[in-house]
C-alpha cells in the first residue's frame, strides 16, 4: 500500500502506549514503525535511523531530555 505515513510512538505508560498501539494499527493508511517509552538509551539515534514521518509523544516520556 503506497502513501502510508510512518509514526513513531513514544509513550512511558504501558496501558496509555498500548491502546495507541491498537488504534493506529486499525488505520490501513497508517504503519506504526516503534513504540518507545522513553528510557532507551541513544534514543534519538534509534528515532533518526527510523526516520518516520510524524511522532506521538508524550513529553512526560521524554521529560529526561527536556530538562
């Protein structure tokens, strides 16, 4: 399927990452690449070797990088 925008996800609650998870796979136009929560070491390489083409995020998950 041709067009499809690529999302990575990143969520540090369990429960909250894995009903975005559920959703955006039931869209066909969407193909979800990762779901992060946050912690991952070299995490922004790990983003920019994905490359996708929009991020959720919460920025509670990424809270660590914004201070």
């Amino acid at each position: 399927m041709a067009n499809r925008i690529t999302i990575a996800l990143i969520e540090n609650s369990y429960l909250l990452g894995s009903g975005m998870e559920n959703l955006l796979k039931e869209l066909h136009e969407v193909q979800l690449l990762e779901v992060f929560d946050g912690t991952e070491k070299n995490l922004l390489k790990k983003i920019e070797s994905l490359k996708p083409d929009c991020m959720i995020i919460n920025p509670d998950s990424v809270s660590d990088f914004l201070n």
